[in-house]
C-alpha cells in the first residue's frame, strides 16, 4: 500500500488543526466501555472517518495519531493500553482509503481483525458479536462507497465555484459522510475490541451482553459523524481544499 504525504504549508497546518480537534474531543466521555472501571469512548470517535476523508488515508492517519496520544497524556483514558490510539488512527485510514476508491485496501485491513477477533479461544462462542460490524464490511465492499464518495465530492471547490450555495443537495453530503462514518466506527470497533480482548481479556459473557447494544452506539455516532461531517466539508471549502485530496 503506497500513501503519499504531500507536505506543505497548508497540510501541516490542516494536520495541525485536525490532530487539536481530536484531542479536544478525546477529553469527552461519550460512551462507558462495558467491563472497565472509568475508562470511556470518547467524542473523537465522531470524527475520527471525517479526518480520513478530509485529509485522505495519510494525513488522516498522522492527524489522529497526534490527536490520540495528546488526549491519551492529558486524560490517562487508556482502555487499551499504549495501543489505546490504534482504532482511530485505522478508521481514518480505511475511511480516507475507501473514499478516494480504495476499497480493496480498506477491505484488507478491516477483514483480518474480524477474522482475529473470532479466532480467539477467549471469545468462545461469543463470536456472534460480530454481526454487525459484518454488516459493515459488506457496505463497504458494496457499490455504496461509490455512491457516497460522489455526494460527497459534489461539494469540491471546483464545482461549486459554478454553482450557487442553496442549490446544492446538503441532504446528499449528509447521506454521504454518514456511509463512510458507519464503516469507520465499525473499523474502530472492531480493532479496538480485539486489542482490548488480547489486552485485558474479558469472559464471552461479557461480548455477549452487549452484541446488540453496541450498533446502538455506533449508529448514535454514525449520525452525529454525519451532521458533524456535513459542517465540516462545508466549513474548508473556503481555504479551497478538494476533499480528499487535500493530503495524499
């Protein structure tokens, strides 16, 4: 896999921006992680898929990376350990690489944490956990991304510079970013509960209590991701950034 960084003014000044944000959402505590003792999900999981579209897989890896271990330090919310800002960093590379057609590639690093994930003997015969972050991969593999990746690029610079602001369609924008920010937060579940199982092992009954719960959340966060998504493909058109190929 070949990510090309880009590095000017404006990326470093963009990755700058973006790693500050997911820093300071890393000090919200959105949602309490089932078998644990004070530790959180946490607000940057929101925007963690928009950093991987704005800035494309590269930026959006380095951006979140940053923004990870800064909020990791201020905060101590380490649920896994060192490896606490691995989840969001891969949302925003297999976001930022199935938005700009990669599909394939985003596809090659979410299946093998599936299949790791089910293949532990610690999960028993919790393996059904996994239905819905399956239900994921299969968006991701189908002809959706493409879709989505079109109502979302509708909003370039290029095109709307010919085009008056009310006419283009926000509802679009939003179903768009609201497909990729699904993937990326199943990608963030799915990594995070393996490295948390191989981490700190918890007993199958404890994935089983919540296999139904955790769409709950990750659907709050897809919409949320979705509104928030929208604001902010709309807020950096001004700098006359193309989203998504602002940083290679």
């Amino acid at each position: 896999m070949h990510l090309q960084l880009r590095i000017t003014t404006k990326s470093i000044a963009l990755i700058a921006i973006f790693a500050a944000l997911y820093a300071v959402l890393g000090t919200v505590p959105m949602f309490y992680i089932f078998g644990t003792y004070g530790q959180f999900i946490t607000a940057a999981l929101v925007v963690a898929p928009i950093i991987g579209i704005v800035l494309g897989p590269a930026g959006g890896v380095l951006a979140v990376t940053i923004g990870g271990l800064a909020g990791m330090a201020v905060t101590g919310n380490t649920p896994m350990g060192i490896f606490s800002f691995l989840p969001g960093a891969l949302d925003a590379l297999c976001t930022g690489l199935a938005f700009r057609g990669k599909w394939y590639l985003s596809a090659a690093i979410f299946a093998p944490f599936i299949l790791a994930f089910v293949s532990l003997p610690s999960i028993g015969d919790a393996k059904y956990f996994v239905w819905f972050i399956v239900v994921g991969f299969f968006l991701l593999l189908s002809p959706a991304t493409t879709l989505a990746a079109r109502f979302v690029r509708t909003f370039n610079v290029e095109k709307l510079d010919l085009l008056p602001f009310k006419t283009v369609n926000v509802e679009k924008l939003v179903l768009g970013v609201a497909i990729f920010a699904l993937i990326g937060v199943l990608v963030d579940e799915i990594v995070g509960s393996f490295i948390f199982q191989v981490v700190a092992p918890l007993p199958p009954s404890e994935w089983e209590a919540v296999a139904f719960v955790y769409p709950v959340e990750r659907l709050l966060a897809t919409i949320m991701a979705s509104i928030v998504g929208a604001a902010i493909i709309r807020g950096v058109r001004p700098l006359g950034i193309e989203i998504g190929e602002a940083i290679a």
